[in-house]
C-alpha cells in the first residue's frame, strides 16, 4: 500500500515562520520549535517519526533577514539585556556563538547552520519573496487548504526604507554577506539581491525616490 503523505514544517527563525504556521494550522500540520536547535529532545521527536516523510521549511533574502533579526532584537528589551548592539554594523559583528540564550543563538544564526544534517531530509524550501505561490504549490501536490493572498502577501513583504539606506553602504553589504555566506549559496542568493522589492511593494521604492517640493 502507497504511504500516505504526512507534512512537518520545520520552522526556521525570522523567515515568515509565524505566518506559515497560521496556514500549518488550518491544515493541521505539525511544525518544529524554531526557539530552540533541531537537536531538542521534542524537535527529535517529530523529525525522527518515520510518519513525517514530506519536510519542508522557509528561506529568506539574507539581507532582509538579518535587518529583520536586528529590529527585531532592538525591540525586545529582554533580548537586550542580553545583546544590545547600538548599530546595524554592531549586530552584523556581534558573535551569537558566546551567549547561552538558545533562543538568541537560534534567531540569529543561518538557516544552513541551523538545519544542519536536516537540510538534505527538506524537500520543499518556501523563499519569502514568493510565498504565496510556493505555499500554493505545496497545495496542489497534497490537495491541502489554500492560503488567503492578502494576509500573506502584505502581512509579511514589508519594506523599511531604512533597509535600502543601511545596504547601499559596501562595507555593511560585505559584513552581511560573510555572516550569512552558508544562506546565500545554499538558497541561491546573490550579492547584489539587495536591491530586490517584492512586486507588491515596488511603489514604496518609486515613492522614496521622489524628489521633494
């Protein structure tokens, strides 16, 4: 008898987890806790259940992730008891490795490292910058539950014009392309990616650049 397919998400950190999620539940799919590493004993337990043959995870533009990760850390005021780096540049220099906040460690990592072993079992990579259609695509192969666009779409493709500002700087580029190199490789980004805007957003560029009156 043919197995019958059974999804885990295998959450990884500050690549639109939390909105996938939201779509997992309404197909009743189980995911993984991106707050701790892969190798926690409840995480093993999903993705050592021979059930679980279909995994498939999220990926993110490493440029846009890692200026996620960074707001994401000055607005914490628990993380920042932690690490409170005062710049983009600080951020992009600090080393995670030395604290033992596993959840620090596991937002602030690349999505390679932090699969490790697992990246080889994924079979589906959802990148951000495509969601909609990617998740639309894991619908159609396993007859599941659609995602509503708008929610995904404009819940999740935001744009800082402060981004475009911190990336125009070489030497920030460089930073962020040494700390995440793995990602940029792994999932096929390039150096000069961080130019890309989604197409919803290709108006809040147009309108950024224009001249003042």
């Amino acid at each position: 008898m043919k197995q019958k397919n059974k999804l885990l998400h295998v959450r990884t950190a500050k690549t639109a987890s939390s909105n996938i999620q939201n779509w997992c539940n309404l197909n009743k799919i189980l995911s993984t806790d991106n707050m701790t590493w892969l190798s926690n004993y409840k995480n093993q337990l999903k993705l050592n259940n021979p059930e679980f043959n279909i995994l498939f995870t999220s990926v993110r533009n490493p440029y846009r992730r890692a200026y996620s990760q960074y707001r994401y850390l000055k607005n914490d005021a628990n993380w920042r008891k932690r690490c409170d780096p005062k710049s983009f540049k600080d951020f992009l220099e600090f080393d995670f490795t030395k604290l033992s906040h596993q959840h620090l460690q596991t937002h602030n990592t690349s999505v390679t490292y932090y699969l490790d072993k697992y990246l080889n079992r994924i079979t589906h990579f959802i990148k951000v910058e495509k969601l909609y259609e990617d998740l639309q695509i894991i619908c159609d192969l396993y007859d599941l539950i659609p995602p509503q666009k708008k929610a995904i779409v404009y819940e999740t493709h935001y744009y800082k014009p402060e981004m475009d500002e911190e990336f125009e700087n070489k030497e920030i580029r460089d930073l962020c392309y040494e700390k995440y190199k793995d990602d940029f490789l792994t999932f096929n980004y390039s150096y000069d990616d961080w130019t890309d805007l989604y197409p919803e957003q290709s108006f809040l560029r147009k309108k950024k650049d224009e001249p003042k009156i």
